[in-house]
C-alpha cells in the first residue's frame, strides 16, 4: 500500500502534506496568547443578543462574579451535567472528541462532545461554526489553557461568559433574569435548570417563556439532580425536596 502511495503522489507534495501535519498543530498552537487570561478579564461586547466582540481588560466586568461568590450547587450542576471529568482530565475527552469526528466525517449531525475547557476556548478565541479544522484547534488550544490556568480559572471564566439565554452572558445575568437572585443564593434545581439550558439556550428558554418545564426540561432536570446526588454535591433527603419543589416562576 505504501509503494502504491509513493507511485501515484509526486515526492513534494507527500512533503507539502508532511510540514503541513508538523505546522498547523503548531500554528494553532502559538495563535492565541491565552496566559492573558491569568490576570485579565474577558469583556463581552453584546450586539442585537450575539456576543460581536471580546476585549481583555485588567478591571473585571461589572457583571463578572468570582467562583467562590457561586453557589456550590450551581457549580455542581454544570460540571457535573457538562463535563464530570472536568477535574481529572487535562482539557480533552479524547474518546468523546473520537465519536465526534468519526460522526461528523460520515455526515451525521455533528456533536461537540467539549469539555468544559473546550467550550470556554470555542467562546473565547474561535468561531462557533462547527468545522473539523475550529474542533483541531480547539483541541489543541485546550491543552494549552490547561497548562497556563488552574482548573478554578477555567471554570470562573466559563461560567462567567458562557450563553443561558437570548443574549443573557454569564452566571450574574441568568440568576438575576431567571430568579431574581444573585449566583450565590441559587437552589439545587435551580442550578440544575440553569445546566439543562447550556446545550441550546435558545431553544430551551421555551420553559421560561411558558413559566412551565417541558417533558423534555423535566426529564433532565431530574436527571442533573440525580447527578448532583451521585456527585455528593446534595443528600438523599435534599433530592427528594428539590424533585417535589417547583421554579419560582412555574
């Protein structure tokens, strides 16, 4: 197979392809100076709910709050429900991200199968348009993060700048919009609401908007709960109470 390789492919170009698999790993790489984020801030420019532009300031955003000032179980819900390894591993899932390549080289719907540094890199630095050439580089700017921030960093970051909703940014503004509260008040379920929207805020909102939880936002709240208990992040006897308490709102 090889000689049958070398026959049909002109010499340069098995080169051209050789520097290429040395250079764009590379280039991705050194792309973004991420070792800024240890003591700047991002700062989100919000135009018509879509985030346009991203500046990296010293001060923090006035709706930035700190990972201690987050309730426990809010930040229990979204690691649990969206990265469960988020503390173990060193920014990939590499068997996640394996099913995802292999799914979206053979046309399927394509998944992001992120980690939880994936996606803080995917909203930071790069496009949300899912290409195979934005899931390499996100991939590979992940191991770099992992290596310049602590975990703590990461997930402050995250869950300050991430999407809860139509153009609602970061935990301060989900909280205040949802419940009328600050991040470090949020209950059990309602963290376990906020989780539930990350995959697809938008679509989500619909429970919101009705002031009533779809079968599908029951199912998988229920679920994150569940998760929170096996995490240890609530008792038996806290997972019964939040099952039988409604939203706010509903």
């Amino acid at each position: 197979m090889k000689e049958l390789i070398k026959k049909r492919i002109p010499k340069w170009i098995l080169l051209l392809l050789s520097l290429l698999l040395i250079l764009v790993p590379v280039y991705m790489y050194f792309s973004h100076d991420v070792g800024v984020l240890t003591k700047m801030y991002p700062h989100l420019k919000i135009e018509k709910g879509e985030v346009s532009e991203i500046e990296f300031k010293i001060q923090k955003p006035k709706s930035w709050t700190n990972l201690e000032a987050i309730s426990p179980y809010a930040k229990g819900a979204i690691v649990l429900s969206e990265d469960w390894a988020f503390f173990d591993h060193d920014g990939v899932d590499l068997e996640q991200v394996k099913v995802a390549l292999s799914e979206m080289v053979d046309g399927e719907r394509f998944r992001g199968a992120s980690t939880i540094t994936q996606q803080m890199v995917k909203n930071i630095y790069l496009s949300h348009y899912p290409t195979l050439w934005r899931k390499f580089h996100e991939i590979i700017l992940s191991q770099k993060v992992e290596k310049e921030l602590s975990k703590k960093r990461i997930l402050e970051i995250y869950l300050n700048c991430i999407e809860y909703g139509p153009g609602l940014f970061g935990i301060r503004s989900a909280a205040q919009h949802y419940f009328k509260k600050s991040p470090s008040d949020l209950t059990a379920k309602e963290s376990a609401f906020l989780a539930m929207l990350l995959p697809s805020p938008k679509k989500y909102y619909v429970s919101f908007k009705k002031r009533e939880l779809t079968k599908f936002a029951k199912s998988r709240i229920q679920a994150i709960l569940k998760k929170m208990k096996m995490g240890k992040v609530i008792s038996q006897e806290q997972l019964e109470s939040e099952l039988a308490t409604p939203l706010s709102w509903e």
